[in-house]
C-alpha cells in the first residue's frame, strides 16, 4: 500500500516483474499482469486478511503506518 494512493482500497502485489493492483472490498483484480496461479494464491491470502487490510488502508490513508501482516504459508 502506498500513503497517498487513490481509491478504491486496494494493495499491490509484485511477483518476477509484473505487478497486480488488488481490491480489498470486494477482492477482485483491479489492474496488471500477474500470472493466474500467483492471481490465485494474491486473492486466498487477500480473503484470509481482508479486515487487516481495510484497516492498513484506512492506517495509510491517514499518515499512519500499516501494520504487518503475515504471507500465506
């Protein structure tokens, strides 16, 4: 997540040079070229923190800084 980034919420995912702009609400593919299976494991974390991010959004959206969250194991 970036501090002054545009709505909608939403993060970006990077993986081998390409890059993804995810949705948090609902989580859905915004913009990029990521490829389908790393699409797949992006979305499954992205469902499993999904109240984590909307809260680092709002975080960022006010100066403060995101908390960690953990990556998909």
């Amino acid at each position: 997540m970036y501090f002054d980034d545009h709505p909608p919420p939403h993060f970006h995912a990077f993986y081998s040079g390409a890059e993804g702009q995810i949705g948090i609400d609902p989580i859905q593919v915004l913009h990029g070229n990521l490829p389908d299976r790393v699409v797949s494991m992006v979305v499954e974390w992205a469902a499993l923190h999904q109240y984590e991010l909307k809260e680092d959004w709002e975080l960022a959206r006010a100066d403060r800084k995101p908390h960690k969250i953990p990556p998909l194991r």
